[in-house]
C-alpha cells in the first residue's frame, strides 16, 4: 500500500503537469508581450485534466509535450484554440492551425485580410494572372456536400496594408494529397486529417501563403525602422550650402561624412544602430536566442559545449558562440532541434 502511494506520488510530481511548472519561468521568457504565462500555464493544465489521451501521452513522452507547449508559447497561440496538442503515435504532436497561421499574418501588422477557401467539383472557379488580380469563385455558400460535390482544390491570399494583393495561392487535389503524405499524422483514425479534412486543406494553402507574408512581430521594427530613416533624411537641409573654397580641416582631426559610417564590431557591422553579418543578414534576435536555449532544454542539452557542438552539427558550419547566429541560422537550428526523436516533429 505505502509503495503504491509513493509511486502515485512519483508519478505526480514527475508528471507533464509538473514539467510545465519546472519551465514556467522559460516559457514567459520564449511567449511574446500579448502572452499570460500563467493563462497558458493554467490552460495547458486544464487541458491535461480535460484527455485522458493527451495526458497518457505526454506521460510517456514527455519530450514531445514540453516541445510542443514551447512552440505554442513561441507563436504567441491559445492552446487547444489555435495551436493543438494531438496525441498521436504514443507522443503528442502540436499542431498550429490554419487560424493560427492567419492569426500571425495579421499580428504582424503588413496585411489587412486573408482569404482562405476550398473549391468543390460543383464551384464556379476562374483565375487568370495575366487579367486577373484574384480569383472568382461562385458557389452555393449553404449548399450541402450533395450540392456541391466533393473538394478538388484550395486558395489563399491576403491583401496588404498598402492595398496591394499578395502572391494567390493555388492547391489541386493531388498536390494536397502529396502534402498529406509527407505529414507524420497525415493517416490514422487519430490523424487530423481524418477528423478534421477541411481544415487541413485550408492549412495547407495558408501554410504556403506565410512563405509569401510576414508572420513576425519583427516586420513592424523594420518598418518603424524604415519610417525613422526616411524621417532622418526628411530633415536634412535640402539647399546646398554657398560655393566656395573648402575649409581646411584643423590638423589632428578627421573630416567630416555625411554618409552613415559602417562601424566594425566584434561580430559583424553595426548600421545605423543595427548589427549585421557582412553578407547583410541580421544576427539573432533576443527572442530568437531564448527559443534556442529552450529547444535545446527540450532535448537535453543543457551546457554550452554540447550546445555549440550539436549547432555546428546541424548547421553543417563552426559554431563557436549562438550569439554569432544569423537569424536564418537560429531559425534553421530550433527547427532541426524540434525534429529531434521525441520531441514532435513535422504534423
């Protein structure tokens, strides 16, 4: 009796529960500013209590749970509204939904509207890109699935802040297929795209459409940052000065530039106050490094060397220090570190 109380116990304080509270304070760093920690802790908790299904998984694989509750906090998402935990395969896999994924473009602040629809067989659909700047699609919007037959394609796009329209996306059927057979939960009868096909549609054409649209929070700082420069120019004198004879400058000082100076730093340039790779590209973020440092908690890797090691790794280039990362490379390794076995993966 007293063993199977202290295993109970055990099991309790071990369990997913317990491993959400031990990275609570990680989780409020990785969450952006809209983000409760304690809403998500709460919510991640009822949902627990609430399957029996997903808690036995994320029991008996706990590293694909905390790795899915980091990407839900990452992305900013509601868990079990637009981000899911799926117990699938004995681990749990953490699905962002097609709202999710619009819910983004839209926190990113370059568009105003998304469209996202499935065309069935018995849909009027046309769309030329030379003539056309969207498609038209005519359908029986209350029309039963004997009305309107069955799903044979997918678009998406969004019309930006400028009154511009993004890239249309197209899907037929077969390529939606071929996306389905690449997922990890794409067959089963606990697969989403068994119990829930039309929103996996949907999430394939908007999955496709954020490769075309700013999802990141970091657009409207190059924007701020874009506006701050023009206004800089804006200010400057636009009337020359008087011609005449240079004057000469005093010995022991340097002369004056009206261009901005590139700076060298200790890792790469700073350009008007913005630290680049020589090749242009940004380093890490803040935000970006401590996504990094919690994936490699996720899986196990908690001392700088094997951090560096298992980068150099992945990246398939010397990594010496994560703050030398460019923000395509952190991208890329939190990336692999969630592809890593027991920790989720591709949905």
């Amino acid at each position: 009796m007293t063993s199977t109380v202290s295993n109970a116990v055990a099991q309790r304080n071990n369990g997913p529960a317990s491993l959400i509270e031990q990275y609570r304070d990680d989780l409020a760093l990785v969450a952006p500013s809209h983000v409760n920690p304690d809403k998500l802790y709460r919510t991640m908790i009822g949902l627990l209590r609430g399957n029996d299904n997903l808690a036995r998984a994320a029991t008996g694989n706990p590293g694909s749970f905390i790795s899915a509750v980091f990407e839900c906090a990452e992305l900013g998402h509601r868990p079990g509204d637009t981000y899911h935990f799926v117990p699938f395969g004995g681990k749990v896999t953490g699905i962002e939904d097609y709202k999710g994924e619009i819910e983004r473009m839209y926190r990113a602040g370059a568009v105003t509207s998304v469209k996202a629809e499935i065309v069935y067989s018995n849909d009027s659909y046309d769309y030329d890109e030379e003539t056309m700047d969207r498609p038209r699609h005519t359908r029986d919007r209350f029309g039963s699935k004997a009305v309107r037959g069955r799903m044979i394609g997918v678009y998406a796009y969004a019309i930006m802040r400028n009154g511009a329209l993004s890239r249309v996306i197209e899907m037929g059927e077969e390529e939606v297929m071929e996306h389905k057979a690449a997922s990890k939960t794409g067959s089963g009868s606990d697969s989403p795209w068994t119990k829930w096909p039309r929103s996996m549609w949907l999430k394939t054409a908007v999955h496709e459409l954020a490769k075309w649209v700013p999802t990141s929070n970091e657009y409207l700082t190059d924007q701020a940052r874009a506006q701050g420069e023009m206004l800089r120019h804006a200010n400057k004198p636009t009337s020359a000065p008087p011609a005449g004879p240079t004057p000469p400058v005093p010995a022991g000082e340097a002369p004056v530039r009206d261009e901005p100076i590139r700076v060298q730093a200790e890792q790469g340039n700073v350009v008007d106050g913005t630290v680049v790779e020589p090749s242009g590209e940004r380093l890490v973020t803040e935000a970006q490094m401590r996504a990094v440092h919690a994936s490699f908690r996720a899986v196990g890797i908690t001392d700088e060397v094997g951090k560096h090691a298992n980068a150099t790794e992945k990246l398939g280039t010397p990594v010496e220090s994560l703050t030398q990362l460019t923000t395509r490379q952190a991208s890329q390794l939190i990336d692999s570190l969630k592809r890593e076995p027991g920790t989720g993966g591709d949905q």
